[in-house]
C-alpha cells in the first residue's frame, strides 16, 4: 500500500512541474540577467503603491528594451518591455497602459499586464514574465 502511495505521490507531483520551454524557445528573446531594487518611496516609482498602475523601467531586461512592472491589486508582476512576437526593432517596446501594454508596430500588439498573455488571437508567445520579491516599501526585479 506504501508503495502504491508513494509511487501516486511521484506522479502527481511531475504533473504540478512547470514547463518553460516555450518561454526560453522564443527566438525573438534573450535569457538575460538582471536584477533592479525599486523603493516605493522614491518619486518614479510611488505610483506603483497603487493598485491599477504600470510603469515602464528603460535599461533593463532583453536588449535594454526595458521592463514594465505593475501593481494588480493583489500584488506585483513585472514583463519584459520586449514585444515576444516580433524580432526587436524600432517599434516593438511595449509601452504601458494598465491592464494592458502595446507596441506601435503596425499590426500593432497587445498584452495584458495582469496575465501576460497576448490579446490578439495570432501571437504565439506571451509576456516574459519575471521574478518579483516584496520587503519593506521596496520591491526586488529579477530572472
């Protein structure tokens, strides 16, 4: 019976493993490191103590493109300012716009800001989401 337990335990707990391959198989992004302390008392980023409100970090992230970071109400997610679904260019950084972010390409793209995904039915990829740790009045961006 242990066994048997043990052995549906194992199973179950393979099935609860996330799969990143579609995130690190995107050929339009990087796997870059970074890391960003943002204090929430610091003017640029105070809007960010209120639910509903993105802002946009420049020089951060794939390509310096940037980072979008949000607060959703029920906490904070931070996106690559990188369009997934367009080779970088001149018109794919995203540019916030809570809930949702778009780039100014024409067709242009769109990508909500809470779950990440596209909002357009042909974009394959969603938003690279990354790492957020909240302590005392300042949030830590990393991947």
């Amino acid at each position: 019976m242990s066994k048997r337990f043990s052995a549906l335990l194992i199973f179950i707990s393979l099935l609860a493993c996330s799969d990143d391959d579609v995130r690190f198989n995107n050929p339009n992004l990087l796997n870059v490191q970074f890391g960003i302390e943002l204090n929430l008392s610091f003017p640029e980023y105070s809007q960010l103590n209120f639910t509903g409100n993105a802002i946009y970090i420049g020089g951060q992230g794939i390509g310096n493109d940037g980072i979008i970071v949000a607060n959703t109400g029920s906490g904070f997610v931070a996106w690559d300012a990188s369009d997934p679904n367009r080779i970088p260019g001149n018109c794919t950084r995203l540019q916030p716009n809570f809930p949702t972010a778009s780039n100014s390409c024409n067709p242009q793209s769109s990508y909500s800001l809470v779950t990440g995904q596209p909002l357009e039915d042909d974009l394959e990829f969603g938003l690279l989401n990354y790492r957020v740790e909240e302590s005392s009045g300042s949030i830590f961006v990393s991947n």
